[in-house]
C-alpha cells in the first residue's frame, strides 16, 4: 500500500509542477530517444543484410586465389590463379558439394549497337550454373546453357538498363551488339535484382569459354562458386573444399574459402558492434540526465523538508520516506524514457520514409524497427537510472529530525 500510495505522490509532483518535470526529464528524453533510434537502425540495417544475403543464397560457397596469406619466405608453388581445372578437381574430390561454377570479371566495358553506345557495362563470364547459384533469373529470353559453353557461342544477357540504352523500346532479342569486337546475339535479359549497392540493369553475361577462347586468351577464373548438397551444413562443406584444395596446394595458404553465410556473419558483427558503440555515447546523455533527476530531487527534499518532519513526527519509518523519494525519481525518470522512446520510434519512422521516398535499397527503404525486448530495457534502464542517482536525496530525505524539519521555515 505504501508503494502505491508513493506512486501517486509521484504523479502529483509531476503534474503540479510540469515545466520542471519536463526540464528535469530532458536528459533523459534525449538520452533514450538516441538510443532508441540507434538501435532502430541498427536492427533495421540488420534486418536489410539479411534479406539480401538470404535472397541470393546464403549457403553460396566461394574459392578466392589469395597468396598474400602466405608466410614470408613461402612459394606459391606455381600456381598462379584459378583455373577451369580447378573445377573439374572439386567436382571429383569431395563428397559434400552439388554445383560447382565459375566465372570472371570483365570490369567496364564499351557495348554497341549501331549508333547507341554504353561506355562502362560490366561484364561477367559465367558458365550454366551462374544464374542459379546466384538465384537470377532472366524475364525476357533464356538462359546461357551448356551447349552455349560447349560451342563457345557468340551470345549474351544484358540488364535492364543495358537493354533501354541500347534498343530503347525496340525488342531486344536476336539483336546483334558489339563488344570489345566481338559480335554477340542478344539471347536473354535479366531480372533486375539490387544487393548491397549493386545492380544486374547495368550488366551483360557473356559464355565463359567464349569470352577466355576469343579474349582473353586463357583459362583464368576470379571466383569459384558452389553449393553444398541438400542437408549438408555450409561449415561442413567449406572445411572438405578447404581440405581438397590444401591438398591441391601442398598445403600452401593460397586459397581462401568463404561463404556467403560467413559473409553476412561478418556484416552483421561490424552492425551490432557499431550499434553498441554508437548506443553507448549516445547513452552518455543518460549520465547528464540523471545528474539532473538528483539536482531536481534535492531541490524537492529542501521544499518539503516540513512535510517530512510531519510524515516522520506522525510515525513514517525511514525506510517509508526512502521508497517515497526513491519511487518518485523513478517515475521522473521513467516518464522521461517513455517520452524519448516515442520521439525515437517518430524519428525511426520517417527515416524509413525518407529513404523510401530517394528510392534507396532498392526502393523498399530501411525497414526499421523497435523491438520488445528494447523497449522493456529501455524502460528498466530509464527506471533505474532514477533510483541510482535518487539514492542520495531519498537517503537525506529519509534522515532528517523530525524537530528540525518541523522548525524549518
């Protein structure tokens, strides 16, 4: 009863003295309302690397030639890249993978059809398996299949955007474009698909024996792409390709292995450890916050130190006047939290709106959201905030001589 009755005593000190509640909450106001919106974002950025990963398959395996993970004094062995028999060696040595693929990356290239011209497509050679590792699929046309690989076929897919500057509306399939002299039929165009700030519009797909048969003249592979058997965990399939091509190696550390799932791990570290960070100088405000709630509360215990020495000399314990002063800074503070958390969870919205509007993240916007387990925590840490720095008022508050108050003017 006690606390219940020091609950509404709190209220009523808020309500009658309004402007100074409001003054003395506003620490914690922006205190949380910073924090809230940080780790809105957060979760909202989480919440985007997520889909992203998952959409293109998270469970996409990548081989990387890397040798400057090499020691000093270590010899890459002759090796000197990736190369299409490397394929053929995972394909036939491990048990654990299903699809094996591999392609390379052209960088900005001039593409033309008659008189219209794109100075900077990208263009990537890729084999059969490309599109489905990375779940593209193409809208208009058909795929690069086997046969295109085997006959080293003059053929392509291009992107949206590639499509529009060069044909505008006209239809795209059949049309012959020039690339790098080299005339390719255009076969295909692709599903527009964004990830992480890049785009499949400004794309073309070429046959990878193609492009290493009539360019570039060998066998050199960027990446090597696979994907474990139905069941089979990405650990366990990254540790058997690691096994097999530290075998190819003589156990030398030139090949990195990773996966997408091992990607978006990382990603989503950096996220939450830049959300901490940034959540805990944002929480700094909180400190200044709750120096004003005991400024606030010793001002209060000096107004009312008549009605204390009444509370005490009709027979209110100690321990009664202590909960009193210690409930009522919670609740200061406490309303302060709820008040910050609102105006957070305001400001988090039109974020999301705003980057929906500038058609950021493909289009969808930052999604962001505030969970319940971060509002509950807010709302205790708010509270407890309160109690902590209305421990020393609520402790003079609770030993003043009920003589003495009762004499003060």
């Amino acid at each position: 009863m006690n606390l219940w009755q020091s609950l509404f005593i709190a209220v009523d000190m808020l309500r009658l003295h309004k402007l100074r509640a409001f003054l003395t909450m506003l620490g914690v106001i922006i205190g949380v309302m910073a924090v809230t919106l940080i780790v809105m974002l957060s979760e909202g950025f989480r919440s985007y690397i997520n889909t992203e990963f998952k959409r293109l398959g998270a469970d996409t395996l990548f081989v990387f030639y890397d040798p400057g993970r090499l020691h000093r004094g270590e010899s890459t062995g002759g090796i000197d890249g990736l190369r299409m028999a490397d394929i053929a060696y995972i394909k036939n040595r491990t048990q654990l993978i299903d699809i094996v693929s591999g392609f390379s990356e052209l960088g900005g290239r001039s593409v033309r059809y008659g008189q219209n011209e794109i100075p900077d497509a990208r263009v990537r050679a890729i084999d059969e398996y490309f599109l489905e590792l990375n779940r593209f699929e193409v809208t208009d046309g058909r795929k690069i299949v086997a046969r295109d690989l085997r006959s080293r076929a003059n053929v392509c897919l291009i992107g949206a955007d590639v499509r529009d500057r060069l044909f505008g509306d006209a239809p795209p399939l059949g049309k012959r474009i020039s690339l790098g002299g080299i005339t390719l039929e255009v076969i295909g165009v692709l599903e527009t698909i964004e990830f992480m700030g890049s785009s499949t519009d400004d794309q073309m797909m070429v046959p990878l024996t193609t492009v290493q048969d009539k360019w570039v003249g060998d066998d050199r592979l960027a990446v090597i792409m696979m994907r474990p058997k139905p069941g089979v965990s990405v650990e366990a399939a990254m540790q058997e390709v690691w096994e097999v091509m530290m075998q190819k190696s003589g156990n030398r550390t030139i090949y990195r292995v990773d996966s997408r799932e091992s990607i978006l791990n990382v990603f989503a570290g950096i996220v939450g450890a830049a959300g901490v960070i940034l959540g805990g100088i944002a929480a700094l405000s909180l400190l200044v916050g709750g120096i004003g709630i005991m400024n606030i509360m010793l001002v209060s215990v000096t107004e009312r130190t008549r009605e204390i020495g009444l509370r005490k000399a009709v027979g209110a314990k100690r321990g009664a006047i202590l909960a009193q002063f210690l409930v009522e800074a919670a609740v200061l503070s406490l309303a302060g939290g709820l008040i910050g958390m609102g105006f957070g969870w305001l400001l988090g919205q039109g974020v999301s709106a705003i980057t929906r509007a500038m058609d950021w993240l493909g289009g969808a916007g930052l999604m962001v959201t505030f969970p319940l387990w971060a509002a509950i925590g807010a709302a205790i840490f708010s509270a407890v905030v309160g109690i902590v720095f209305g421990i020393y008022p609520a402790w003079s508050a609770s030993r003043l001589d009920p003589i003495v108050a009762l004499r003060t003017e």
